[in-house]
C-alpha cells in the first residue's frame, strides 16, 4: 500500500495489491492521486474530478479523500477547473519482486547448468554440453543408439525436451533390458519385503552413476549410499557395526557327523587309537596338526570343502563299513529288513512271526528271490519303485540254498571267504544262520537303498506298516549295529531329512546360504599358515554338545551346537579397520540377488542396425 498508516474509505484511495504499477507522485512524494494510473501505464490523474452535467449545469464531482466538491466548480465546457501536469506511474514493489525472483530463477539455472564443476579442473561445467564418457562396458553396448539406448527423451523434439524436464525420466527401465535378478527387479534388494516390511521400488541412478568416465567403478557405492535406508546406519566397522551372532558362522548343522574335538584331541593323538589296526596312524599324525590334511585349500572360496572321503576317512573307516553286514533273513528271528517285507511288527505275537518266517524259507527254496521281490512288490508305488535296488546281485541260487537250509534247521553252507558286494547264505558275523549282504564300502548302493528304503516308509498311508518302518529305519541307523555302520556319520541328516527327500540327506551340505553376505578364505589363507592358522578364526569350544545332537532320537537344529567357537567381530576388526584394509560396506555386502545378464538388447539394436 501507498499510505498503509492512513488506509480507509474517507481518507485514502481503494489500492488493489495486485496491480503491477503505482501512482508517479506517490511513488515521490507518497501522495498519490486518487486515481491512480490507468491499466496501460497511463497518468489517471491529470485532472482532480470527471464532472458530471446535471440539467444545464456542470458539477463537482471531486471525492471526499481528495478535498471535496472544488469552490470553483467545472469550467463551462464541463472539464475540470484543478488539472496537473501528468506524472510517470511507476512498478509497484510486487512487480519489482516478481522480476528479481524471476532473474534470480534465471540466474540460478544458468549456474547449476554452466556453473563449475568441484570436481573438475575447467571452469565451465562440461556437463552443460558433454554429460561425460560412460564406462568402457555401457560404451559398447550402447554405440549403437547412442543415447537414446538409456535416454527415451533423447530422440524428441525441442518440446519433448522441454516436456521432459519436468516429468520422471528414470532410466532404470533401460537397465532392467540387460540386467536382470532372480527376485523382483525394481525392489530394494530384490526382495518383496524387507524384514516383513513391503519393500518400496528403488531407481538405479540411486546408487549407481554413470557418465563418470571409461574406467569408473560403476558398482562401486559409497558407504553413505546405504546409509540413507538402513535404520541403523553407521560409518565405521571398526567402532559402530554390531557384533556377529554367538553361533556365526555356525548356525546350522551339517550332514556329517564329524566331531573334530574328539577327532583332534583323541583319534588323531592318543595312542590307544592311533596303534589300532585298520588305523592309517600316519594320516593321523599329519591331521593333528594340519587343516589342510582334511580340507583343500586349493579351490578355497566361501568355504574350505573337505576332500573327498577315500582320500581322508577311508583309512579308518572302510574296514568298519564292509564289516557291518545288512542281514536281510534269519530262520527265526525278525530282522528289520524281513519285517518290511512281511508287514510284521518285531513286537507282535511270536507265533505268527515264526509261522511266516516258515513260510518266507519255503517260498526262498522253491522261488529263490522272486519270492522276496514278489514281496516288495505289494507295497505303495513310490517304494515299489525302489525294491528292485533292495536285492541288486542276488542270485536265484543263494537264495534258494538259504530258504532250503532255513526250511531244514541247518547252517546253511556259505562261501568261506566273501568278497565286498556279495550275497551269501551262511553264518554271519553274529553267529546265526542268515541270509545277508557284505557291502562294498563307503556309499554301497544296496546299503544305501535299505535305508532310505525304510525312512521313505514311514511315509506308508498304512498305519501300521508305517511304524514298522519307523522301528526299521532306527535299526540300520544304529552308530553300532546298523548295515554299514551308516548311522555313524549320517544318522542325524537322515532322521532330520523329509522322508520323501531322504536321497539329498547323503550329501555334503556346503555354507548356509547368504546372498548378500560376501566371503572368500582364498585371500585370507594367503595371509596365515594354511596347515596351522586356520586357528586364528576357527577355534575349538570346550564347552560344546556337539555330539548330543548328533546322538539324539530326534535332533532337533535350534539345538545343534558346533564343534567350534563363533567368530568374532573383533578376529576381523585385526585388519578391517582404518589405515589397514578397506572395511566398507560393499567389502562383505551384495545389495542385489545374483545377477543375470540378458544380450537381448544388444541383439535387437544389431538387427535394427543391419536393417538400415
């Protein structure tokens, strides 16, 4: 306002705020005139009133705020009697800061666009004209569209640009052409949700910059990148990352039951093992002391795998496997295998399972193992399919000498000497006359197909024959007793293992699985010992129940706890710490699911290039 200390209908002008030019006087002298200037910068106030002819004569009609009716009156022609020289209107204040907002708008566009660059040595910013070379891999894919491969607005017109600038242009859907993940795409961590919170989509360029030259690092982020979600962000390993888990790495048991305490300690020192036979006593002595007798380095990456089993456990083992003899009959005693094949429950009446047992060596001695097959054969499909494994290699003629012997309550008349992976009908190693196996060592595939044979039948929709598989499968995974001693080793993966899945229990079961955890021993190895400083992270616990996990009737893996201690931050913070070696985020940390990459966009582009 003009006069803001003198506003009012009677004493001032009506002033619109919004009017882009105020009065020539009242800009000098702050009286303005009632008038005020006309809508196109004219002078409104040459004259003090617009008389107004009433009958023959002219009035007055200057305003109250101005002075009132004059005494002079209008002139005869009707123009007013009070006429000044006009005055110059000027900007109003609104105006003025209008266009100084509107230049310092320009002005600041103009900077960010052609402004330095920090990080360059060039005055001029040479983003304004060149964005900058894009690495050498993006370079080559895209030489062909140049940039329009990334850029969709690049092939418009001056209006598309123009339109562009103010909408989304993200080219993170260009990305997704080439680069693609197992887990959703354009979700933070290609997950669905993170920690059972929806995970929001994320743009590329949000952690990854381009144009910042040929050899840029363009999956390098700095550790302030994931800082900006992460709830408890921090920027030092060393003082502010949490401490690892009590259990890390060791959280989920493995396949084998292999308890290096009692291996180091005892097997592999004490004497009273090492003099034993079948004992390989130098092995022994070379593990004691080194890692690497057991496990190969040479290939090391996020673990150190043990070498295969002939190389490190058959020394000791091999003899107690081929020892441990799969009884599958005896005249009259129920052995496991028989009461699966008869649907017989050891626990059941004595008559009726010695009246069958009878029977069973009469149908031997007449039909040899088609007997035995015909059995098996009765069962639910999906063990039907497994009976013909249950009796690879035996002959028509054993099994005929065993069910005539058995029928007659003689010894039958064995091999004297039976080799690995034979059938023989004869006195086994308890004493009793017996139809059995002799299994060839470690892995035997007859061995192998009883157990799972039986682990696979608890799954019987037969009640009863279910839980006599259940008793069965117990039985061969005795640590003592059992057909190859297989229980020894594998006893708490296959009690563990889904029955219908009881195959994948036999095999080795690696590191859990972190795909966003990054670790590799085979550049650490190269900083220790590899026969003896495997120790500096991988120490024994004393206090560890290692084996009661192992040994349970049904273990459970909340409960399994390792042979060693958990690793400890702090066996890390040794050389992942400030002035020693690098310790950002990225170091130990993926953010991405494992990474595919698609040439479909390369092979369109070159189609198209080979049309033109």
């Amino acid at each position: 306002m003009s006069t803001p200390r003198r506003f009012g209908h009677e004493t001032s002008a009506y002033e619109r705020p919004v009017q882009i030019l105020v009065c020539g006087h009242g800009s000098m002298w702050r009286k303005p005139c009632w008038q005020g200037p006309g809508a196109q910068g004219q002078c409104g106030g040459t004259a003090e009133c617009i008389p107004v002819r009433v009958g023959d004569r002219w009035e007055c009609r200057r305003p109250k705020q101005a002075g009132g009716r004059c005494t002079e009156g209008p002139l005869p022609d009707g123009a007013c009697a009070h006429r000044h020289l006009p005055c110059v209107p000027q900007s109003s204040l609104r105006r003025r800061r209008g266009r100084w907002s509107l230049a310092a708008l320009v002005a600041l566009f103009v900077l960010l666009i052609l402004g330095p660059d920090p990080t360059a040595k060039s005055v001029i910013n040479p983003a304004a004209i060149d964005p900058g070379a894009l690495t050498s891999v993006h370079a080559g894919f895209t030489r062909d569209q140049g940039c329009l491969a990334c850029h969709e607005s690049h092939g418009r017109d001056a209006l598309g640009w123009l339109a562009a600038a103010f909408r989304n242009n993200d080219p993170s859907a260009k990305c997704t052409e080439c680069h693609d993940f197992s887990g959703p795409v354009m979700r933070a961590h290609n997950l669905a949700a993170v920690a059972k919170v929806p995970a929001g989509e994320v743009s590329c360029v949000r952690c990854h910059s381009e144009h910042r030259g040929a050899s840029a690092a363009i999956k390098s982020v700095p550790d302030t990148t994931c800082a900006n979600c992460h709830a408890k962000a921090f920027d030092n390993f060393e003082r502010k990352h949490p401490a690892f888990g009590a259990r890390y790495p060791y959280v989920r048991p493995g396949a084998i039951n292999f308890d290096h305490a009692k291996h180091l300690r005892e097997y592999f020192s004490d004497p009273r093992h090492t003099k034993k036979p079948n004992r390989d006593a130098k092995f022994a002595a070379l593990a004691k002391d080194k890692c690497t007798a057991c496990h190969a380095v040479e290939s090391a990456t996020r673990e150190v795998r043990p070498k295969p089993y002939a190389e490190i456990c058959a020394g000791c083992h091999e003899s107690q496997i081929t020892k441990s003899e799969l009884v599958l009959m005896q005249p009259e005693r129920l052995t496991p295998a028989a009461s699966m094949l008869l649907g017989l429950d050891p626990e059941g009446d004595d008559a009726v399972i010695l009246q069958r047992l009878k029977k069973l060596s009469a149908d031997l001695a007449r039909s040899g193992a088609d007997s035995l097959a015909a059995l098996a054969s009765g069962l639910e499909v999906e063990r039907k399919k497994r009976a013909p494994a249950l009796l690879a290699g035996l002959g028509a003629q054993t099994a005929q000498a065993a069910g005539a012997a058995f029928s007659a309550g003689r010894m039958p008349e064995g091999p004297a000497e039976l080799p690995p992976g034979s059938w023989a009908a004869g006195e086994s190693a308890e004493g009793n006359p017996a139809l059995f196996y002799r299994p060839t060592g470690h892995a035997d595939p007859v061995v192998r197909a009883w157990n799972e044979f039986a682990r696979r039948g608890t799954l019987d929709k037969d009640e009863a024959r279910a839980g006599i598989a259940k008793t069965a499968s117990g039985a061969f995974l005795d640590p003592e007793t059992g057909p190859g001693v297989c229980g020894k080793c594998h006893g708490a993966a296959l009690r563990t293992a889904a029955p219908s899945k009881v195959e994948a229990a036999w095999q080795y079961v690696g590191a859990v699985h972190a795909p966003y955890t990054r670790y590799s021993h085979a550049p650490h190895l190269g900083l220790v010992d590899p026969d003896a400083g495997c120790t500096v992270c991988h120490e024994l616990s004393a206090q560890s129940r290692y084996a009661k996990y192992h040994g349970a009737e049904k273990p459970l893996p909340a409960n399994y706890e390792s042979n060693f201690a958990g690793i400890r931050k702090d066996a890390c913070v040794e050389c992942h710490q400030e002035g020693r070696v690098r310790s950002a985020c990225q170091v130990c940390h993926a953010y991405h699911l494992p990474h595919q990459f698609n040439l479909g966009f390369r092979q369109k582009a070159l189609k198209e290039g080979n049309k033109k």
